[in-house]
C-alpha cells in the first residue's frame, strides 16, 4: 500500500541530493510516527555545536533523512526549523569510536542549504565534507592510539615440572587467592605457586576452575608443557589434559 507520507519535500530533496553527492550515498528518510519515532537517538548522534546544534535545541524535530557513504560517513538532514526555507545538513558522529578518541577534535559543524540539492551539493561537496572528513580522520587516528596505548591484558602461565603444576606467584592478592581455593600452595622449594598430584587430568580440572574465575577478573591462563626430546622409537608422551577439556583462556 502506497504510504502517503513518503511524499515529503524532505524524502525527495535527501534523494536527490544523495545522488549528487560524491561517492556514494544512500538516503534513508525517517518519517514522524507519532510517539514511534527514532528522532530522539538520531539527532544525539549529530557532531556539532553551532547552527545545527542551536536549532535542535529549540525546535523538534519531525521528520528527518540520514544520507549514508559506502565508508559508513552519515550526514543528518532536516528542514530549516524556523520559517525560513531550506534545510540543515549535519555531520554525524562516528558509530563504535571511544569518547576519548574525540577529545581535542573540532566539530565539523553543518550548514544550511537552500532547498535546490544540486546548489546543495555543491556546498555540501566544498565545505562541510572537507571538514567532516579532516575531522573523522583525527577521531580515528586517535582511537588507534588509544588501543595502542591500552595496556596488556593480565595473564598467568602455568608450566608443568614433573608431577607438579607450577605458577609464578602473582603480584595481585585476589588472583592469589583464586590459585589457593583451587588446591595451589606456596611451596619455598620452587618460589611459586604448585597443585601436586599424582593425577594430571584431576590437576587440570582444577586449573581449568581457577580459569573460569579468573576470566571473570580479567586474567587469562595459559599452560606451558615441557619441551622434551622423546627417545628415539619412542611414543610421544601423552597430554596431561584431556582434549575434551581446554584450559587455555583468553579475553
């Protein structure tokens, strides 16, 4: 059934403007549905803290479009908002980056256009795209810096030494503890942390436990296996853990 409201001097300015723009861009209009509507969390997502920024301040919005690049740039489209003609193009901030990644980044503020999309194309094209750009680019720059500046994820190595399963004492008190109430004991002889036994599979269930809680605390645990030479003619030495049962984690 033909839905009335997609007739919008709206919907068909963001249509065409989206085909004069370059790249490529799609147009998605987004109606006002009453109290249905995704107004609210669209025009949130809107980078700037001038013209636009007043105008959605002040007045609410209806109806809108968001004009999406291949690359996943949005543009927010709306109408003037006041009684003048035209429209307001806005930038949209980037999905999925961290706050801190847009500190110190200027807002590439939107524009009013008149309501010809080609003449709007053209502004479009020669002002706000370069800033947006120029600025997405920073944004980005910076969450890469911050992923890299992240710190390592903590992690406990257990190695076997003979029947014993050995691991460094941790400098945190709770991962300590967490070894201790899965059966590992400060032994002197070997400076760390051990769970004897005489059963490697009982062992590893136990370590495999300790695991569990410790990926909860943000701590992976690994095990290194001795790297010994088997005889010659001799069998590879079967695993001490069952293979049914993993006791690697990670976060």
């Amino acid at each position: 059934m033909h839905d009335p409201t997609s007739d919008t001097g709206l919907n068909s300015f963001a249509a065409i403007l989206a085909g004069e723009l370059p790249s490529n861009w799609t147009s998605t209009y987004h109606p006002h549905r009453g109290g249905s509507n995704d107004h609210d969390a669209l025009t949130d997502e809107v980078w700037d803290m001038n013209e636009v920024a007043d105008a959605l301040a002040k007045h609410p919005v209806d109806h809108c479009a968001v004009l999406t690049r291949a690359d996943g740039t949005r543009l927010f489209v709306t109408d003037a908002l006041s009684h003048g003609e035209g429209y307001l193009i806005a930038a949209m901030a980037p999905q999925h980056a961290p706050a801190e990644a847009f500190r110190g980044v200027r807002e590439p503020d939107g524009i009013a256009v008149a309501d010809d999309p080609f003449r709007a194309a053209e502004d479009i094209t020669h002002d706000l795209l370069p800033r947006y750009d120029k600025a997405l680019a920073q944004v980005w720059h910076n969450a890469a810096a911050h992923l890299d500046a992240a710190p390592e994820p903590e992690h406990v190595t257990a190695f076997w030494s003979d029947r014993n399963l050995l691991v460094e004492t941790p400098e945190r008190a709770d991962v300590v503890q967490v070894l201790r109430d899965n059966g590992f004991s400060f032994t002197p002889d070997y400076s760390a942390l051990v769970l004897s036994g005489d059963d490697s599979a009982v062992q590893a269930q136990s370590l495999q436990a300790a695991g569990a809680r410790l990926y909860e605390l943000g701590v992976g645990v690994s095990v290194r296996h001795p790297q010994s030479k088997p005889a010659p003619d001799a069998s590879p030495a079967a695993s001490p853990f069952p293979a049914s049962t993993p006791v690697v984690r990670s976060r």
